[in-house]
C-alpha cells in the first residue's frame, strides 16, 4: 500500500496516511480524529541503480521549488 500525503479540513493539519488508493475515503486524520481529509498533489522519489538523479538527463523541472537537483550540490541548469 501506498503513503499518500491529505490535508485535514478540521484541523487544518497535513499528514502522510498508509491507504489503498482506492480505500482512502472516511480515513482519519492522525492528529484529529476527523474524517474530512483530502488527498493532495505530492512527488515521489526514485532510485536509480548506478548513480542516482545526478546520471538523468534533464531531471530538473525548471523550478527551484520542486526541483529535486536544487540543493543537492549535483550540476544542473534551470
């Protein structure tokens, strides 16, 4: 089973839930209690036998936000 990242209505707090993606529905929040969870957008991460992100071309998205090149210290160009 995946880990999916929601964000609680109720509390207004983000948490990481072990669902079945298609079983998420009436999961309760960890710090709640509550029902009202929606599922939010997340990345995920890969490995890659080798080397690593550094050995993909292309691998960062343009945007140092969501890049997963920014910070590591790996050459790269936005």
């Amino acid at each position: 089973m995946p880990i999916y990242e929601f964000h609680c209505e109720a509390c207004n707090k983000d948490s990481e839930v072990l669902v079945r993606s298609s079983d998420w529905k009436g999961t309760l929040c960890p710090k709640c209690g509550s029902t009202r969870l929606e599922k939010k957008f997340s990345t995920f991460a890969a490995s890659v036998a080798g080397g690593g992100a550094a050995d993909l071309a292309g691998s960062c998205s343009g945007v140092p936000s969501s890049c997963g090149m920014c910070g590591t210290g790996k050459p790269h160009s936005h």
